[in-house]
C-alpha cells in the first residue's frame, strides 16, 4: 500500500511507470463504462451527455455533486493515512454512521441558542462518535488480535443497526413512518456558502486534506506512520510504538469519518435518517485509492467519484442506464489501480 | 569415466555486473566437488543457474547424457539433480511426512501416507539420517531439518546433490555427522556438489576443489594436491590473504556495557537463560556460535527491541534494562541489525530518509537539513549513490550497509551493538565495516560484535564469548582464544 | 429440536461460503471476497434455474457466477500482487453492482413486473430414509438439499486438504511459498485456482439464499453474509468442521432472533439483528490470536526469477 513500498528501479524511472500504468487503468476504466453503457442496450454518447448534464448543468446541480464529494472527501483522507501506515480500515460506513449519531445527539439534546456554537458543537461530537468508534476496532485489533479488517466490517453492522436502532427509539420522530429523527433547529443546520452553492463542510473538507498531506509529509508523525507501512520492525528500531500510531491514525480517520456522517446530515438531510451512510466507506475507499494515498490529490479523487454519482442518477432517468453501473466502474477502476500500483505492476 | 555433470561457459550478468564469467564445472558420479568462494563469488549463482533457479546469459549444461535447458526446478528435480538450500525450504507447520511427499508424483495423488512413512524410516536408517515422520517441522533443531531435506532428495532419487553452506548453521557435532552421510552417498555412486567457503571441511570431504574468485574459476585441482593456505590465497587473491583490521589500538577504559544475568526472549523463541558480560571503553566483544542459540535475543534485548524477563543491562552506570529504544538512543546506544531489508533500513525510501530513521525527535525534520546531512555523510562514508533522495532498495548490500553504519556510526555512540555487519558483502565491503568498527574502538567506545563466521569475528575482537542455547559457553581473550576450544564451545561443551 | 434444525438451515448459506473462502485462505489468500462471490451466486443460479426451469442448471451457473469474482480476485490479487483485502473489497463492490444493474436490465425488459423479475419455489426439504422420522431428533434430519452439501463439503474437505496431493500442495502455498516452489509447485497458480475453486463454492453458498431460502433475489440480499463466514473461517481456525461449528453459532443468533419474533417476544428487532455480528466479534475477542493461521496468508510471491 505505501507509495514507499511500490519503488524498485530509480525514482524516476519508478513515476514514470507509474504514471503509465495508471494513464493505463483510467483508460481501462472508460472502455469499461462504454461497453458497460453498450451492453445496457444504449448510446453511450446520450448517457455522457445526460451524465454530464446531470453533474455540472447547473449552478445547483454542480453544488450537489460538491456536497455529494465532501464525506467522501474527508473520510477517505483518513483511509489513506491508515494505509499508508499499513492498516487496512474498511470502516469508515461505521464510522461515518456514528457520526451521524453522535452530531443528532448534540443538535437535538442541547439546544444551544448561538448557530455557530450549535453547529460547532455538533461537529465535535460527530467527529468523537467516529473516532470512538475506530478507536474500538483499534482496541479489538491491538489488544486481543483481531484482525483489523474484520473489526472494521463486523462493527460496520453494528453500526448501522445502531443508528436504525436509536431512530426506533429515544432519538426517533414518532408517526413518521420512517426511521428518521425530528428536524434539526435551524440554529444547527450547517450553512450554505453564496458563491459555489455548497455547504460549509466542503471547505472544510479540502482544508483536512491539504492537513493530511502536511502531517503525512512534514511531521515526524506522518514520517513514522510511512516507516510502520513498509516495515514494523523498522518502525521499532526507529524508536515509534507501533501500537501508539495504531491507535493515533485510527482515531484520527474515525474522527474524520465522524465528522463526515455530521456534516452529511447537518448540511444535507438536516436530520438523521436511515441508511443515510450506505456505501460511504467503500467510497471512501475508493476515493483513497484513486488518490493514490496521498491526501491532496484525495480531493480530485473525491470529486470525480461524487460528480460521476450525480451524473448517474440523470443518466438513469433520462436514458435508461441504471445508477448501479457507476458501482461497477467504481470497483473495476479501483481494481485496475490496485493492478496499476501493486509492487509487481512496477517492476 | 565421462562426467555425469559438465557444465561449460557459463555467463550470468546481473545489471553491469558479470557475476559469472565462462565457468566450467565437471562433477563425476561418486565425486564430492567442493566449491569454494568468498561470498559473492558466484557459487550460489552458478548453483542456482544448474537447478533451473536462473538462466544463463550464455553456456551449456550437459547432465547424463543430456541436455539441460530453459528447466524448472521440478524438471531439474525429474533428470536427477537435487538441492538443499542453505535457508531450508520445509513447510514448518507441516510434518516431515508431508513435507517428503510435497511434490513429489511418488506419493500418490491420493497420498500413500503409510507407505512413505515407512521409506522415510528405511531410508533413513540406511544412511544415518534418522528423523521421526511424524514430528512437526517447526519443532525440529536445524540439524534435524537438514536430514530432511536431504532425505527428500535422495528418496526421490536425486543422482546428483547440490548442497550450499549446509554447515553454516550446524554444531562441529552436527557438521562430523553430515560429512559422514555424504561419504555414504559418495558410496552408492551420488554425485555431490559441496558449496562452502570453509576450508577444513572442504579438504576433509571432497575428492576434488574448485575455487571461483569473482565469477572466474581460479583453481582447480585434486584436494590431495591442495593446502588450506594454497586454497584459502585462491579465494582472497593476490595478497588479501589473512588479512586482518590492524587499527590503532586505544587505551582500554572504564566499563561502559554491563550486562547481568539476563534473561527471556519471545515465548516460543530461543530463551536466553541468563546471560552476563561486561565491554571496556576501547573494546570489542566478539560473540560466536551456531546461528539460532540466542544472538537475536540477546542483540535485540540490549537494542531494546526485546523486553527482557530478568537481568539488568547498564550503560555508562545507568540502568537501561527496561529503558525504551529512544531512551536508548538518547543514551548513546547504536545498533546495525542483522536484517537489513526489514529492520535497519526502509528499503522504499530514499537514502535521507533513511539516514534521518533513528533521528531524535527533539531534532528538527527539515527537508534541507535532511538532505545537507545526507549528502555530507554519503561523502564521508563513500555511499555509491546518484544523490540523496535515491532509493535505499536501489543500492547494493554494501552501499545499504553503509546507510546503517553511518547513520549509527554519525551520532559518535558510546556502545554500537553489530549483527552478522558483513553478511552478504562483498570483500571490499566487508573490508570497509572491519575499519568503521577499528576506528569506533580507537575512539574509546565499547563493541559488541555478533557474528556467525568464527574467523570473522576472531579478526575483530580482543575477547571472544560464544553463545549456546541461550548462554555464554565460554568468553576468552582473543590472544588465548584457541580453535579447538571455540569448537567444543559451539558445540555445548562448558568452559 | 427445531431452533438447532433451523440454525443448521440458516448456517447452510455460511457454511458453504466459509468452505470456499477456506481453500482461498489454505492457498495463502485473503477471502474478503466472499460477500461479492455469494452476490453473484445468488443472482446467476436463480437466472438459470429460473429460465431453464432447472434447479441443477441453476446450481451450475451459481457455480460459475461465484467463479468470475473469483478469477477477478486471482488476477488481482494473486497475478499482480495487490492486497489481498482491498482486492476482496473491491470484487464485493463490483459483485453488488453488477447483479443490481442485471437485476434492473431484467426487470425493465420484463416489463412492469418490477423487482419480481425472477422467482423460484424454495427447495424442498429431503431426509435420509428413516432418519427423519426418528423421535426428538428427526426434525434435525429433515433438511433441504444444499444443507445435505453443505455437511458433504466439510468431510470432503477435511479429506482433501489432509489426505490428496493437491490438498497437500495447496496448503503449502499457503504456509511457504517458497517450500512449495523448492518442491516442483507452482505457488502462484495453486493460489490462482484455489481462489477460483473456492469462489465457485461461494457462488453455491449464495445460491442458497435465492434457490433455497428465499426464491427471489434483491439487491444486496447477501447483506454482509460473506463477512460473517469470513469470521466463521477464522473462528473456526481454518478447518472445515470448525468452520461448520461457528457458522451453526451465528446462524443460531439469527434463528434466535426469528423464533423470538414469531413468538411475540418484545425484544427490539434490531438488536436481535445485531446478534450474529457482536456474536462473532465476541467470539473474535475471546479467541484472540491463531498459530494456525496459514503463515503465508496475504503475503504476495515473487517466483518470476524461474519465468
């Protein structure tokens, strides 16, 4: 996983592969969603042009498709930290949910006057619900030896069962009809910017991985998280806690992840709904891999991903190809990258 | 007689390296060649080229009667050639039994479990390599693992054995025992290459030497015709020939390494059980012994990579038994480990980096400072390199060696903790570790120096201990150190 | 009687993941995959038993569904050398979207019959003559046919890796590549079957949830099932019949949770749906750490000095 990892010949020689390679998978990538389209039994060129319309027809589609990436955004800057120091956490759907939880829990139990001590409050609470909950599965993993991949999934259901159980209960609306919580005060309700028709937590999202990319490149943290992905022996001998970095990357990519899931519902759906995390942490994922792990370049990952899902449901409607054929080119594309970057695609 | 192997010409370049330059190798049926070299001299590549492991750039192999080429070990393994690596390929979790048919068409494709079993125990018997089929491989002392490696050759027939360093990581007991099966074999017509780069072994078993000096073969000759001194200067070349580090000797001082009693190691590991040692400013300590009796342990416990059960360790009079590597670091504690790709270095990163690994914390993380430092110290320490943001897995063994050394070296330790410092180098490598370590002991710091090659670290060090199961069998000032002594040592005998 | 029959019938559709995602692990690669295998099982045997009307045709092409997710983890994950998680990761994706945009292809050419495109009557229960019939324990023997499998499988298996040459092979690739090479093998290609071979078996586990429990498909019907035979496996430390054992454990949690339902027990439904996952993490927890985990699992090979 560690871009450290993938080098073999000389530097140069190693991008320059590389930059083949992946030149390579995006190109596969667009041949497959072609041929997706063409086995679909339609025009491939209509279901672009509705695909793009869908995505970037209008000042308020193209906001969409902005809020669409943020989550994805923010979580999946934690997933690449976490790889990068060689710990696959699939948790982020979890993750995100609990944030979620805990960012209701804060909007509707203190009402708090001020909008800005309202919202704030609540993004902090989402991004501790994430980060508590990773930090669970750190725990599991580090104290009794369960494999973190499993920790993370298994506890993906808990999650979210976790959530459809509160909205069942104490943090539900009554008579709904639907497992959803009252609407949030508007004190809580995450502002929208004038200029791009996107919420605040857009923002906020580029400024996390612009900071994930300093601290992975220009801190002795980020530097220790690289040695512990190519080599825990190494990372020991260096003097770092291979359990402390553990511990510190999870945390830190479920309180991203929680804050995510916060901002999705403050901004989005201004209350909690069910299901409202399904598929984020694949996404998010994904969104690490196409980044090539690296936080900064996470942020076009994230856009092409949430424009591409935008685009899909126009494409749906108006030309008939279902929205899950974006699913399949997700998968495929990140297949074809893992294929592109894999220490034998370098040689 | 015409041999039952030729090979002729061979070449195999790596890169703008000629690793081997027109060999030409003759083994006979009932003949034990031996195959002598320094490391790097191309024994394992011309072994691994005649296994089917490698292909030759050019050359031919004729083996009884027919040609070898563009072969797979498994058909290397069907004409008749068989192998024991010198880092054994058994499956430890799996039984001797399993670890026989693995492979092996005999065996039945439903397995004839009973019927191997029973050939294991015959054919063991029949040349001295008892082992019980049914005993899990993973428990098995390496001696014992190396029976069965060589039994899985020779039940499969193999007319011609290849054996590479198969005595490094044996007792003098285990190595006599080996020596006698492979005159058996010799016996019943087996072919035998023996690789080694030790000379009493080679002069007390084969029947014929060849000597291969950076990828050319130098000598070549009947061993009743050879010295130990004739062989060991084709080996070194031109005047290299008992070569030892002669550096300034310093002053011996105050005490500056103590260890007490110290005990533990990872559970199923070797146990260290109670090992104790003092090193004096000005000092080197050499540790010897069979690989596997406790060096990792014990380097890893005093680097503190290993928290040790009981015992205490002190340095310079403080107690840092339990102190972390930081700590450690702090308190002038250097450490080149023997594992180099995984633990002394990040193969992936680039030299700077790898330089900076053992940083202080307090120090600044400056991209300018690292690379000032890097390209400073990649000229003192004469690193072959393009620049310092090169890739640490680009570089030969040397050059990484390097890395490890200048980087502990560079903070001026009071104690450097070296392990196996030479494995894998070549001699002008080697050569250059031998001088960093002199020139550290001229400069009044205290030397622990682990290795498995007797006569290496006898070349380095004014007092010699050796490790056995775990303990110190024995600790002699080198000057009264004497072989047979050191042998009985490795070989469990006390002081 | 009839909670542990039911868990049996429940566990069937783990039991059969678990059994492929075994031989995958065995061989030295990951089965995160399992979820993505049993989706496309699930969807391609329906297909073909609903159009060809035949439960051993629909068997079949659940065989070969599972089998395409199979070879897509082996070119990844084991040709060029990919993490074996996230290449499993990746597969369930491409698995769930897949047979979701089959599903709604189907269901547009079908006409307005919308998510009903496919059905199929549930297969029937079967006993061993005389057995079912037994007092107090015959309604453990009166099970449908792919349960029967199911407890086929584990013996077969059990048999295969112990006492075949292949099965001894592919354990070796599992434990030391390198070993396995040194003996005339070819690791990376015992690993690329085992990964297919086990993906057709996941592909079986699938289909019975669409041939035998349920007789449609929906979207995402699998709903994390291949995680928890995944636990199952590892819980199970690697072997078939300790892999049966933990998968009769958490499909007791489920046919608790349906039972307690039926009965108008007022215990929150969610919770109950909760159970086999904590059931699994607890047991996880408790179990820690194995040494029979196959030493070489997830570590990728490089062989290519011999090519």
């Amino acid at each position: 996983m560690d871009g450290g990892r993938l080098g073999v010949s000389g530097a140069g020689s190693v991008l320059q592969t590389l930059g083949a390679r992946l030149g390579l998978a995006a190109l596969l990538s667009g041949l497959t969603a072609v041929l997706l389209v063409v086995l679909s039994g339609h025009d491939p060129v209509a279901a672009v042009q509705a695909l793009a319309a869908g995505a970037f027809g209008t000042r308020s589609l193209i906001g969409a498709g902005l809020d669409r990436s943020t989550p994805y955004l923010l979580a999946g800057v934690g997933v690449a930290l976490c790889f990068r120091a060689g710990i696959i956490n699939i948790g982020a759907e979890g993750q995100i949910a609990v944030g979620g939880l805990g960012a209701t829990a804060a909007a509707l139990g203190a009402p708090v006057g001020s909008p800005v001590a309202a919202i704030t409050l609540a993004l902090i609470a989402g991004a501790l619900a994430g980060a508590a909950w990773s930090g669970l599965a750190a725990l599991l993993h580090l104290v009794r030896g369960v494999h973190e991949v499993l920790a993370t999934l298994l506890l993906n259901f808990v999650a979210l069962l976790l959530v459809q159980l509160l909205l069942a209960g104490p943090l539900g609306q009554a008579g709904a009809g639907f497992l959803q919580s009252p609407r949030f005060p508007p004190s809580a309700r995450l502002p929208r910017l004038p200029l791009l028709d996107v919420h605040l937590g857009f923002p906020l999202a580029v400024l996390a991985a612009a900071g994930g990319t300093v601290l992975l490149w220009r801190t002795r943290l980020g530097f220790g998280l690289r040695v512990l992905g190519a080599s825990r022996s190494a990372a020991r001998y260096a003097g770092f806690r291979p359990p402390v970095l553990t511990m510190l990357v999870m945390l830190l990519a479920g309180a991203l992840a929680g804050l995510a899931g916060a901002i999705e519902i403050l901004g989005l759906h201004r209350r909690l709904v069910e299901g409202f995390s399904n598929g984020f942490g694949f996404r998010a994922v994904t969104v690490a891999l196409l980044g090539l792990l690296e936080p900064v370049l996470v942020v076009p990952a994230a856009l092409f991903v949430g424009f591409m899902e935008a685009g899909a449901l126009s494409m749906q409607r108006e030309v008939g190809v279902p929205t899950a054929m974006v699913t399949v080119l997700e998968g495929l594309t990140v297949l074809y990258v893992l294929a592109a970057t894999s220490r034998r695609g370098l040689r | 007689m015409t041999p039952m192997l030729q090979m002729r010409g061979i070449v195999r370049r790596f890169g703008a390296v000629t690793a081997l330059d027109a060999v030409d190798l003759d083994v006979c049926a009932g003949q034990i060649v031996g195959l002598l070299g320094e490391n790097g001299s191309g024994k394992s590549t011309l072994m691994r080229i005649l296994f089917g492991m490698l292909r030759p750039d050019a050359g031919g192999i004729v083996f009884k009667g027919g040609e070898l080429s563009g072969h797979t070990p498994a058909q290397a393994m069907r004409a008749g050639l068989g192998m024991i690596h010198q880092h054994f390929t058994l499956v430890e979790a799996m039984t001797v039994l399993e670890n026989v048919m693995l492979g092996w068409p005999r065996a039945g494709r439903v397995l004839r479990r009973r019927e191997i079993s029973r050939m294991i125990v015959e054919t063991g018997a029949r040349y001295g390599l008892e082992v019980d089929p049914g005993a899990r491989v993973r428990d098995l002392p390496l001696g014992r693992r190396q029976r069965v490696e060589i039994l899985k050759a020779i039940l499969r027939g193999a007319d011609l054995l290849i054996l590479d360093e198969p005595t490094s990581n044996l007792a003098p007991a285990e190595v006599d025992g080996l020596l006698g099966v492979l005159r058996r074999l010799r016996q019943d017509g087996t072919g035998i290459v023996l690789i080694s780069h030790k000379l009493p072994e080679v002069l007390a078993v084969c029947d014929d030497v060849v000597v291969l000096r950076a990828g050319r073969v130098v000598a070549r000759l009947p061993v009743a015709a050879a010295t130990r001194q004739s062989l060991a200067a084709a080996m070194l070349g031109p005047g290299m020939a008992g070569a030892a580090v002669k550096a300034g000797r310093g002053t011996v001082g105050a005490v500056r390494l103590s260890v007490r009693d110290l005990r533990g190691g990872p559970p199923g590991g070797m146990v260290l059980g109670g090992v104790s040692f003092e090193i004096r400013a000005g000092e080197v300590l050499g540790v010897a012994g069979v690989d596997g009796n406790g060096q990792i342990e014990l380097v890893d416990s005093l680097a503190g990579l290993q928290r040790p059960a009981a015992g205490r360790i002190t340095l310079d009079g403080r107690d840092i038994t339990f102190a972390s590597v930081t700590a450690r670091l702090r308190a002038g504690l250097a450490y080149s480990p023997a594992d180099r790709a995984q633990t002394g270095l990040v193969r992936g990163m680039s030299i700077a980096d790898n330089l900076a690994l053992r940083q202080d914390r307090r120090t600044p993380r400056r991209r300018g400072l690292l690379a000032r430092q890097a390209e400073r110290l990649i000229r003192e320490y004469d690193i072959r390199a393009p620049g310092p943001q090169a890739v640490a897995a680009t570089l030969s063994g040397g050059n990484q060696q390097k890395i490890v050394l200048a980087r502990e070296i560079e903070r001026a330790p009071g104690i450097l903790i070296a392990h196996q410092p030479t494995w894998g180098l070549d001699p002008g490598a080697a050569g250059f570790v031998l001088q960093q370590v002199a020139r550290l002991r001229s400069a009044g710091a205290a030397i622990l120096y682990v290795a498995s090659d007797l006569e290496e670290v006898l070349s380095v060090s004014d007092h010699v201990a050796v490790l056995f199961e775990g303990r110190i069998a024995g600790i002699a000032p080198r000057a009264e150190a004497r072989m047979d002594q050191l042998g009985l040592w490795m070989a469990g005998g006390s002081a | 009687m009839d909670l542990l029959a039911s868990a049996i019938r429940i566990g069937t559709p783990l039991l059969l993941a678990a059994l492929g995602g075994l031989l995958s692990e065995r061989a030295g690669v990951f089965a995160v995959g399992l979820e993505g295998m049993m989706l496309a099982g699930a969807f391609a045997g329906l297909f073909g038993a609903w159009a060809t009307g035949s439960a051993a045709v629909g068997l079949l092409c659940a065989m070969l569904g599972g089998g395409v997710i199979g070879v897509l983890v082996a070119v990844v994950a084991v040709r060029s050398r990919a993490d074996n998680m996230v290449t499993g990761l990746s597969a369930n994706i491409v698995a769930l979207g897949a047979t979701g945009m089959l599903l709604r292809l189907l269901s547009q050419r079908g006409g307005a019959s919308g998510g009903e495109a496919m059905h199929w009557v549930p297969l029937a229960a079967w006993s061993p003559p005389g057995l079912g019939r037994l007092p107090v324990l015959g309604p453990l023997f009166v099970q449908p046919p792919l349960t029967w499998l199911g407890l086929g499988g584990c013996v077969a298996l059990t048999w295969f890796l112990r006492h075949s040459a292949i099965g001894l092979t592919l354990r070796a690739a599992g434990e030391s590549p390198a070993a396995a090479l040194a003996a005339g093998a070819d690791p990376r290609r015992v690993r690329e079957r085992a990964v297919v071979a086990g993906a057709m078996v996941a592909g079986l586990g699938g289909a019975v949830l669409s041939l035998q429990q349920v007789g449609s498909f929906t979207e995402g019907m699998t709903g994390g099932r291949g995680y928890l035979a995944l636990a199952a496996l590892i819980v199970g430390r690697w072997t078939p019949f300790g892999a049966a054992l933990a998968c009769l454990m958490f499909g007791g949690a489920e046919a608790l949770e349906l039972h307690l339902e039926a009965a108008g027990v007022g215990i929150n439904p969610y919770l109950l749906q909760m159970t086999p996952y904590l059931a699994a993490l607890t047991v996880l927890v408790l179990v820690g750490p194995s040494a029979q985990m196959p030493a070489a699992i997830g570590r990728s090979y490089a062989n290519d000095e011999t090519r």
